[in-house]
C-alpha cells in the first residue's frame, strides 16, 4: 500500500506538475489538484504504464480522489 501510495503520487506529480506535499488522500483530481479532463484521461494511461495494469477507463475516471486511485489500484493489482 505504501509504494502504490508513494508510486501513484509520483504519477501524478509528473501529470498533474503539481508538488506531492498538497496530495493528501482526500485532495481531488480535478478541485484540488486542478486536472482537466485531457489531464485526468493522461493520468489513466500513466497508472496504468506505471503499474503495468489495464483499467476500465470509465470507472477509473470515476475515482475523484488521490486515496481511491491507490485503492482502486491495489485492487486491480489484487493487493486491496
């Protein structure tokens, strides 16, 4: 839990360029962090480059949070 926690804000640091201190796990992809929907699409295909999983893209984009991609994540990774 922890590296996919420390992996997915990596991700979106480099997506998103924004500074993973602000990234607690309720912070928001889009109110929070300031994603746009290119953003939030962008930052699907990097979980899943960086993970090396396939994720249904319209639940995937159904999770708002920072917490719920590393949740979401760990369960497609069969490790939630």
């Amino acid at each position: 839990m922890q590296d996919t926690e420390k992996r997915v804000k990596e991700v979106i640091a480099r997506v998103l360029k924004v500074d993973p201190g602000r990234m607690k796990p309720g912070a928001r992809f889009v109110e929070d962090l300031g994603a746009d929907s290119m953003q939030s699409v962008e930052l699907v295909a990097s979980f899943e480059e960086e993970f090396d999983i396939e994720m249904e893209e319209e639940a995937a984009l159904g999770v708002k949070t920072v917490g719920k991609a590393v949740e979401f994540i760990d369960k497609i990774r069969g490790k939630g």
